[in-house]
C-alpha cells in the first residue's frame, strides 16, 4: 500500500495586503476620514511586519490622518460651518 500524499504547505503570498490597506488609508486620509487612515494604516503596519515588507505607506496613512483630524478641529473650532469645502 501506498501512503498518501501529505498536504501541500500554506502559501502566504496571497495574503499580504500590505500596500492595498496603505494605499486605502492614505486615500482615506487625504479625502476625508481621518480616522479611518489611521485604521486602515495600522492594518499596513500590521501586514508589514508579518509578512517583512516596508511600513512607509502605514506610517504615511496615519501621519496623514492625524493631520486631517487636527485640521478638521481646527477649521470646526474657527467658524468653519462650511466645512467640507465642496459643500459650499
């Protein structure tokens, strides 16, 4: 009798979405959720050091979604009732 085959091993590469999470908060960032690039950077910062890519992209989205929050407080504490800017 033969034995059978053992299972393949699990590849991984399929599931490393490093660059789709930090391109996603870094768009979400610059457009209008600040929160949300933060979520979606720390995502990217989680998929880089799993699968050792580079964590620029994370770091950039949540930098970036720091600021549009700050700016956001900023603009509301100011008078900016018109805030978003595409809403005038």
């Amino acid at each position: 009798m033969n034995a059978p085959y053992p299972p393949p091993p699990r590849s991984t590469a399929g599931r490393d979405l490093t660059t789709l999470w930090g391109v996603v908060g870094i768009v979400l960032s610059l457009l209008c959720c600040g929160i949300f690039g933060i979520l979606f950077g720390y995502l990217s910062l989680r998929d880089a050091r799993r699968f050792g890519r580079s964590r620029l992209l994370g770091w950039l989205a949540i930098a970036l979604g720091i600021i549009n929050i700050i700016a956001s407080a900023v603009i509301r504490t100011r008078g900016g009732h018109q805030y978003p800017y595409w809403y005038r």
